[in-house]
C-alpha cells in the first residue's frame, strides 16, 4: 500500500475487519514528488467458504436491465464521426 500515514491506518483498520493480516513491513518513506508517502507491505490471510459457486452482482436498485449495445457498430459510427469533424 502506498499513502500517507493516516490513510495507511485507515486502510489497515479497513483491512483487519475483512482480514487476518499476518504481516506488516516497516514504512518505507518515499521522495521527490510523493514526500510525505510511505509504501507499506502487507500479507493477508482471507478465510474462504465451502461454497464455491460464482457469486452474482447485487443488482442495482431502480435498474430494470438495459439495452446491450453493438460495439462494433459504435465504434465504427464514432471513427466516422471523427473523420467528418476533422476535416471540417
């Protein structure tokens, strides 16, 4: 992880909660135009689960589904419409 050192401990607190995390390095302090940073090493352990079958999206809420789009098409209507406005 690089950031400053509140956001590090933030993001290890984060971490904890959903982790076991079995090692820390020491903060590394970074220069030029990242003083002020500091890179940290972490080594998570995750617990799994006996299920193992794919977990599907939360949906989201007011989405009824949408239009699948041909991006092909797209993409050839928006090189077209470059071509047009560049020589303009």
């Amino acid at each position: 992880m690089t950031g400053t050192p509140a956001e590090l401990d933030a993001v290890t607190r984060t971490l904890t909660a959903a982790a076991y995390i079995s090692q820390v390095s020491d903060r590394h302090p970074l220069t030029g135009v990242d003083a002020g940073r500091y890179r940290v090493f972490l080594r998570l352990a995750l617990a799994t689960t006996a299920d193992t079958s794919p977990r599907q999206p939360d949906p989201v809420p007011g989405c009824q589904g949408g239009v699948l789009i041909d991006l092909d098409t797209a993409r050839a209507a928006r090189r077209t419409a470059r071509k047009e406005s560049s020589s303009a």
